[in-house]
C-alpha cells in the first residue's frame, strides 16, 4: 500500500511539471504573437506614410510649377491622421510625416 502512495505522489508531481512547461510554452507564444501584430502594425504606420510623403511630393512640385506656395497639411488614411511638414529651401524642397 505504501508504495501506491508514492506512486500517485511522483505522477502529481509530474503532471504539475508539465502544466508548468504548458502554461510556459503558452504565455511565450502569445507573446510573441502580440510583439508580432505591434511590429506589423508600425510597418504599415511607415509604409502609410511614405505614401503620404510620396502624393505630398507630387503635389508640392505641381504647385511649384504653377506658383503657388507649399502648404502644410494632414492627410488621415484609415483614421490614422498623418502631419506633413512641407518646407522649401533654395531649390530644395523638405516634406516631414509625423504620425
């Protein structure tokens, strides 16, 4: 009987092991899955963005063409609004996105 009781004592200890291991395993992969979605998430903030940049760019250089001055202004895609900078220095021209 004695060595019944040891037995049952040695499978619990083992089956808390491995629920350890489990939860272990578990909360690293939803980790890493959240640090996943946030990283993809600032990608497309910096692609979004670029894209503001690039239409800001063309828009500037028609309103050189014809003229008019550099406006500043907030572009929003996807109700994520996006600061555009736009400064002109000699024949340079400066567009900043802040987002």
């Amino acid at each position: 009987m004695l060595q019944g009781r040891k037995n049952r004592g040695i499978v619990l200890l083992f089956a808390l092991v491995f629920m350890i291991v489990m939860t272990i395993m578990v909360l690293g992969a939803i980790s890493r899955n959240t640090s996943q979605a946030i990283s993809i998430e600032k990608q497309v903030q910096r692609i979004q963005a670029e894209s503001v940049a690039q239409g800001v760019l063309w828009e500037a250089y028609a309103n050189l063409q014809a003229g008019a001055a550099l406006v500043d202004q907030t572009v929003t895609i996807n109700g994520r609004s996006f600061t555009v900078d736009v400064n002109r220095t000699g024949a340079d021209v400066d567009i900043k996105v802040d987002y």
